[in-house]
C-alpha cells in the first residue's frame, strides 16, 4: 500500500470491506487513486488466513472511520 492509501485508509477515505474490497468515500478520493486500483478493487491477501485483517477490526473501522 502507498503511503497515500495508507493515510486515506486511516482518515476513512479507502476503507476496506470484510471481503478485502475497497471501499470508497464519495468525493474524497482523488481519480488519480482510483484509476491505479484493479476493476474488483480487491486487496492481495496473504493466503493464510490467520494472517489476513480480521472482520472485526474492518467493520470497526468502516463504523467509526469511514466517511463514505
């Protein structure tokens, strides 16, 4: 993740969702960000899953973080 992902992640404007898409906050991403994202806007994800974000914390972030 760039260092731009990771600040709009943490600022609730690129969250990601519990199938490890991206979610996007209406308006406040920048389309120089969305044209590099893959179609499915899905997230590579170790195949382990014990390694993967856990839901809890995802779903936290897009209720409490999330400005979309």
């Amino acid at each position: 993740m760039t260092g731009t992902a990771h600040w709009m992640f943490d600022h609730g404007l690129l969250p990601v969702d519990e199938d490890h898409s991206l979610l996007i906050a209406g308006g406040g991403v920048p389309d120089t960000i969305t044209r590099l994202m893959n179609p499915e806007r899905g997230l590579l994800v170790p195949s382990r899953p014990d390694e993967r974000p856990h839901s809890q914390f995802l779903r936290y972030h897009q209720e409490t973080v999330f400005k979309g």
